[in-house]
C-alpha cells in the first residue's frame, strides 16, 4: 500500500471540537431538503403540501433525467414548499410521522435501488461536482474515508460500531459495481482496518494519506493516485454515505443516517450526534445561544450559511458556529496579532504559532479590503496538487475555457482551493471564483 | 478617545456615501477610515473565516524591514558629510544632519505619490491601495542624497503614473515603481546621479555636494580595490544612494521580510547566488582589475544587496511561479554584475538588471506554466492511446 504524506497544507488550529459519546437524535420530528445542496440541479417538485410521504418516496425529480430523484429521508407529511426567486425551489420540510413499516430494495440491482430510494444523489461526479449521469461509466471510483477538515468528525467515531464497519465493507463493495474502472480509496489510522478487511479484494486500490489538510479532501487524493484528465470522469462518494450504500446493498433497507458534529470556536456544547441527513438544525442547537454567531452547516472553510430555522446540508456531517466579526477593529493592521491567526508570518501568533495556538480567536471578518492578487508564492504553499492554483484562479477570472481546461479546472472543486482563499491576503472569493468558472465549462465545454 | 474616533468616522459616512455631498471623495475618507480601523465586513460563502493577514499589514511589514536602512541611511548621510567636512561630530548630530537631508525627500515622495494614487482611486471608484506605502519610502532611499526635490517629486509622478496606474494600478504593473523612478531620474538627469559630485551632501538645506566616490565609482575610474574596507562596506559607512550601503541593516530588513514571508527567499538567494557566480566567472576570465576583484565584493558595493533584498522581490514584477523565481533572481544577479564589470556607461547594474527582468518574468512564468501544462496534456493523450 502507498503512504503519501501531504506536507503542502495548512491545519488551522481551531478550538471547539466535538468529542466523547453520540447523542442518538434520530427521533427528531422535523426535516428539510434542498436542491440548492446539489450543484446545476434543476428539479420538478412531485409532491404537494400536506401531502403523506414516505421514506424513499421522490420529492423532487431532475428536469433533465427524471430517475434522479431527491427524497424523503423519514416517514411523514409535507408541511411546506418554500419557493424563491422565480419560483425555484429552495425547500420542502417534512413533519416526521413514523408509519411502521419498511420498506425493502432489492440488492441485486444496485443501481436500480440507489436511484428509487434517492441514494443516487450522494454520488458526485468530477469534474463538476454534480450528481452524475446514471448511464454513464466511470473512469473510477474514489472516497476518501476521513475528513481532514477543521474540526471534523474523526474516523473512530464513525466507525465506533461493528454494524457501521461491515456496512462500510459492503458499501466499498458495491461501489466496484458501478465502475468498470477501480475503487480507489483513501484511508487513514482510523481506518487502516478497511484495507486489513479487504486486502486482496481486486479492483481496490489503497492509499494511505498522511498529514495537513487537506489530506481527506478526495481531490487531493484522486490528483495524488489518478488524476482526471479531459474527457474522463469519476465518482466519489462521501464515507458516511458509503455505509448507507452498504445497508441498501446487504440488507436492502434504505436508512439514511449519519454522525453529525456540533462544533466551532462559538459552540458551547459541541458534541457528536446521529442523525438523519435533513434534519432540522433546531433539534442539535438547542443547547446553544446564537446571538452574533453564525450557523455553517459544513465546515469553516467551505461549507454553508444557514439560518438557525434551516436544516443540515446533504452531505454535511458537521455544523460549525462562529461569532460574526462586524466589528471595526482600531489600528489592526499594526496591532502585535498575538490572538490572530494567520499563514503568514506577519502576526506574532504566526511566528510562534506553538506558543499560541491554544488562544487563538475565529470569526467571520474578512479582515481587510478586497485587492488584486498582489502577493505570490502562498497558494502553492497550501494546495498539495500539480497545479499553479494562482494561475488557475486568474485563468478563472478572465473565463478562459481553454487556459483553464490547460491548467487543470477539472482536477479541482471549489473546496480543494479553500484554503487558498483562508489565506489569501488580496481576500478575493476564490471559492466562488471557481465554481463559477466550473459551471462555465460545464455549460460551454466538452 | 477610539470610541468618539469611530463615532466621528460613523457621522461622516452618509457623506461620503453615494448620493452624499461628498462622494466624489468617498475613496480618500475609504483610505483613512480603513487606516483607522479594520473594516468590519464579514465573510458571505465560501471560506467563512479568514487569515487576518491583509495588504496593509503585508505593505507595512515591508516599510518595517526597511527602517533599520534607513535609520543607518539618516545616520550615513550625516558620518559623510562630516567626514569630508572635517567637523566634529556625534552620534546624534550625524542622525539629525541625515533625517533633515531625509525626511523632506520622503515627505515630497508620499505627498505626490498618494495624491496621484487617491486621485486615480477616486476616479476609478476603486479603494486606495497600500501598495505605495512600501514604494514612497524606497525612492527617497535608492537615490543621491543631494537629488534636489523637485526632481524627487517629478520622478514619483511619473513613476507612479506611467509605470503603475497606466497599466491599472498596484497588481497590474509588470515594472517596479519604484526602480522606474530612479531610471527616470538617472536617464534624466544623469549629471545628478553619477560621478562623484552627488553622494556626499554639502550642506543643511541645498543641492550642493562634496567631492566623494563611491567604490562603485572607484571600480570604473579603473582601481584595483575600493578604498573603503570590506569591513567598512560591510557596516555601510561608505558613500552611496541614501539607504543603500550598509549590508547589516539590509540584513535585519531581510530577516522580517523572510520570517514575515512577505519577501521569496527564492527570488533573494536567486540573486545572491548568481552575482556570485558571474563574479566567479570574471575572477576566472581575469581580463582586467575589475575582473580580478574577487567575487564577494559585489554583494558589498553599492545596491546590489538592497536591490536583491527589496527591489527584486516585489512580488507583483517578479516571477510568480516557484520555478520562476530562481530563475529570475538567478539572471538579476547575474547580469547586475555583467552589466557591473563589463559596460562602461554605467557603474550600477542592479537597477537596470532588475528592470531587464522584471520584463522578462512574465516570459519565464510562461514557460514554467508551459511545462505544468504540456505535462498535463501528455497525461491526457497516454490515456486515450
């Protein structure tokens, strides 16, 4: 097996991780789904308000391709469809009502199953990062087993119990069913076991990722073992996702869960929790007061905004909270920095950042104007990919398809760049940046 | 007293804001409300907490690791000028006699500089950017002591128009400024600028100078050795442009560049191994005495470390890619010591070098992106073979 340690990288020392036991919330009544989680997804609401649902029942289905279908991940009633501009969806919030009875997919065609119970919707595809097409063949498969994220949930706690770890085995196995290509799949301590349990299994590939973030990051490892080149495509899959794939494929129920961490330097409790993916984000924040915090459902770096009346994010498994940072500071830009973090060794926390990394205090201010790209040399510093990201990003900017496409646009999504726009002293939304220029190609190109 | 500041700050805003009495200044208050205080915006998506470095705290580091060569400059100006006199002389009448020489230079230079610079921000209704902080100092620093003021104030105009907000401002601009501006001046007035009357400052307020070379000047009059020793050179108490001469003080200055990471230790060490190189080449040529100069002489006369130091690593002339910068700082050494030893116009290469190549970075960043790419490309067409 090949140990690559990622040296190009940056873990940004954060306090407020969860830890100890999981708190079981899979009993919470209320739950949301949103296409906007999916990147260019356009949807047909097939369903209307007060109207019954059931686990696996379609809520949404793709205008394009109607077997791709977003659905319900508990029983109950649809309470309300949210609309927004031009009357797109943004929500459809269900009010759980448990109806007892289970209903059952069947194992053998695997694909059939993971479209009918929505599961299909937890495959991404790159480049792009959309939901992929489900006549498509991929190049290859890759998941990333651990996520090497700020304050992410770490791998012993997903794999705490045995149901979980054979489910993950069964998931990693089915996935070779959707790919004449290999399941490569990135591991770490936590689950070294993964490869101990399927070693000589052919068309598995391991690589162990050693490291800074974003060593969990799957566009790492994919640019690390396999890199996509023009033309090609590959899946991924999320790991707690996987070990639901794995329970459709072995058991052919369809049951949608995950753990869950409350987190942030703004978390007074932050804690592990399983859940249902939708949940409401009320039923896991209750414990917290929210005045001047933000809610991010995802991590720090990419993930997303929400209201405390919104709902966890498809494929999150994390909310971090934060203070907001709407304060004029005096004199900042001179003041010693001893509780600031930054990349550069202009701040003294940044000199010594042993001596202060325990002190060191997060919120969301952008702190500082918006310039152009002046400094150089940084970017490279924290993305581990062989590619020139500052390049990249001004390619981006100008939407030049075929400088882009030269430069490797499809080797990266968004989040693969975020920590160049943490550390970017010019604070341009590179994030944005990038999505946008992906959507570009994704409509113009190929 | 920071309360009643930000109060006031507050109060002024709608003025300033559009549709105020007063928008058409709205990038001047901008400049000063932000120098004041940290603005108070938030992240929307992506990314939603940010590094707290930002472009006024990397352009003031730089103006920081400029202070300890231009305090020994203050200081230099005043020992030369004592020197040649005769006068008696302190520690602190020698400081005095160089801040007087000094700060009216630096003063005419942030004066001219930031009124073009708010006066194109405020025109194209962007924020004024900092990037002229580090700039306004270096060219009072790179140049005689006796330049007369008005030449300063001409120089920084036109560098600061021609070479940067011509070409849309800091970030855009592919020459130095503030080289550009001591190019203006050398072209210029090249009578002001080289030979032996300029260094040593004459008196208190005027343009008039004292005879006094500098080794440079010494090296192209066509001595074997300068008469200042290495140790003197070392310290710096020779003649030379304000801020130039000693390597100590360039040397702590390169020290918070480097641990700030503002400054690419690349680009730097680039430099410094290709003058010697090129240095080495000549001592082995060994044509005339300035070939036979052993090699480590360069790095101690005159701006070549100041210019490796500060000038080449302006991160928006230099090279950007990695690869690029050793390239780069390599043909900025190597050809400032060519330029140095061989052509006979001029007795500093540094500032031409660096200029040559600050049009040539882009051209090598091409060619190292040329490479990522094409490697790219071959990977792409293995596989579909």
């Amino acid at each position: 097996m090949l140990i690559i340690t990622i040296h190009k990288g940056l873990d940004i020392p954060m306090a407020g991780a969860a830890g100890g036991t999981i708190t079981d919330r899979r009993d919470a009544k209320r739950y949301g789904v949103s296409p906007k989680d999916y990147v260019g997804l356009k949807v047909r609401v097939v369903v209307e308000e007060g109207q019954p649902v059931r686990k696996g029942d379609a809520l949404m289905v793709d205008k394009d391709d109607e077997r791709i279908r977003l659905t319900s991940p508990v029983d109950g009633k649809i309470t309300k469809i949210a609309r927004g501009e031009r009357r797109q969806v943004e929500m459809i919030e269900i009010e759980r009502c448990d109806s007892g009875e289970e209903r059952t997919y069947d194992t053998q065609d695997l694909k059939a199953s993971m479209l009918q119970s929505g599961l299909w919707a937890a495959l991404k595809q790159r480049p792009f990062g959309i939901i992929p097409d489900p006549d498509d063949h991929p190049r290859d498969i890759f998941v990333s087993t651990f996520d090497s994220a700020p304050l992410a949930v770490d791998g012993d706690t997903i794999f705490k119990e045995e149901r979980h770890r054979e489910a993950t085995l069964h998931g990693l196995v089915a996935l070779t069913g959707l790919t004449d290509g290999k399941v490569y799949v990135g591991i770490d301590d936590a689950s070294e076991w993964i490869e101990a349990a399927l070693r000589g299994k052919r068309r598995f590939v391991f690589t162990k990722f050693e490291g800074k973030h974003p060593a969990g990051n799957v566009g790492v490892q994919i640019s690390k073992t396999r890199p996509i080149n023009k033309g090609e495509r590959v899946w991924t899959m999320g790991i707690q996702d996987v070990i639901t794939l794995g329970i459709l494929a072995h058991e052919g129920k369809y049951e949608p869960e995950r753990v869950v961490a409350i987190c942030g330097p703004a978390a007074s409790h932050p804690a592990y929790y399983r859940v249902i993916p939708g949940v409401a984000l009320e039923t896991l924040l209750h414990d917290e007061s929210l005045d001047g915090k933000r809610i991010v459902s995802g991590n720090v770096l990419s993930g997303t905004r929400r209201a405390c009346d919104s709902y966890l994010g498809a494929g999150d498994s994390q909310v971090t909270l934060l203070e907001e940072g709407d304060r004029h500071e005096f004199m900042g830009w001179i003041a010693p920095g001893l509780k600031k973090h930054s990349f550069s060794g202009t701040f003294l926390s940044g000199i010594l950042p042993r001596l202060f990394r325990s002190s060191m205090r997060y919120n969301t201010g952008v702190h500082g104007g918006v310039r152009p790209l002046v400094m150089t040399g940084n970017f490279e510093r924290v993305v581990p990919m062989d590619i020139y990201p500052l390049q990249l990003i001004k390619a981006a900017v100008i939407g030049d398809i075929e400088l882009m496409e030269a430069l490797g646009i499809y080797e990266v999504e968004p989040e693969d760049l975020a920590l160049c726009e943490y550390i970017d002293p010019s604070k341009t939304e590179i994030q944005s940046i990038i999505r946008q220029a992906l959507e570009l190609c994704r409509k113009e190109g190929v | 007293m920071i309360k009643k500041l930000r109060q006031l700050a507050d109060r002024m805003k709608p003025t300033f804001s559009e549709g105020g009495k007063l928008w058409w200044l709205h990038s001047t208050f901008d400049a000063f409300e932000t120098f004041a205080f940290v603005p108070n915006t938030v992240t929307r998506q992506g990314s939603h907490i940010r590094d707290a470095v930002d472009m006024k705290r990397c352009m003031i580091t730089v103006v920081i690791a400029l202070m300890p060569a231009l305090l020994f400059g203050m200081w230099n100006i005043g020992y030369q000028h004592y020197s040649a006199t005769g006068e008696a002389m302190t520690l602190w009448s020698c400081f005095l006699f160089g801040a007087v020489r000094m700060l009216p230079m630096i003063v005419v230079s942030y004066l001219v500089g930031l009124t073009i610079e708010f006066a194109f921000a405020q025109i194209r209704h962007h924020e004024v950017n900092e990037g002229f902080l580090a700039t306004g100092l270096l060219i009072p620093m790179i140049v005689p002591v006796t330049t007369p003021l008005w030449q300063v104030a001409l120089a920084v105009a036109f560098a600061v128009i021609i070479a940067k907000e011509a070409f849309g401002g800091t970030g855009m601009n592919f020459l130095n400024p503030a080289l550009v501006a001591r190019a203006f001046l050398f072209f210029a007035y090249p009578t002001r600028m080289s030979g032996d009357k300029v260094w040593t400052a004459g008196d208190w307020w005027g343009t008039d100078a004292i005879a006094g070379a500098t080794p440079l000047g010494e090296m192209m009059g066509g001595s074997a050795r300068p008469t200042a020793s290495l140790a003197d050179m070392i310290i710096g108490t020779v003649g030379g442009s304000t801020c130039e001469t000693s390597l100590i003080a360039i040397a702590i200055g390169a020290v918070i560049l480097l641990v700030s990471g503002i400054a690419s230790w690349r680009i730097m060490t680039g430099v410094i191994v290709g003058g010697g190189l090129m240095g080495i080449v000549f001592n082995l040529i060994g044509a005339n005495e300035y070939m036979q100069l052993p090699f480590y002489y360069h790095y101690v006369m005159g701006g070549f470390m100041f210019g490796a130091v500060f000038m080449a690593t302006d991160p928006v002339t230099a090279a950007q890619t990695n690869i690029g910068k050793w390239i780069y700082g390599l043909l900025i050494g190597l050809f400032a010591v060519l330029l140095r030893v061989v052509n006979p116009a001029y007795p500093e290469g540094m500032m031409l070098s660096i200029l040559l190549m600050n049009c040539f970075a882009p051209l090598i960043d091409h060619c190292v992106v040329a490479v990522n790419i094409s490697r790219r490309r071959r990977r792409g067409k293995e596989v579909r073979r």
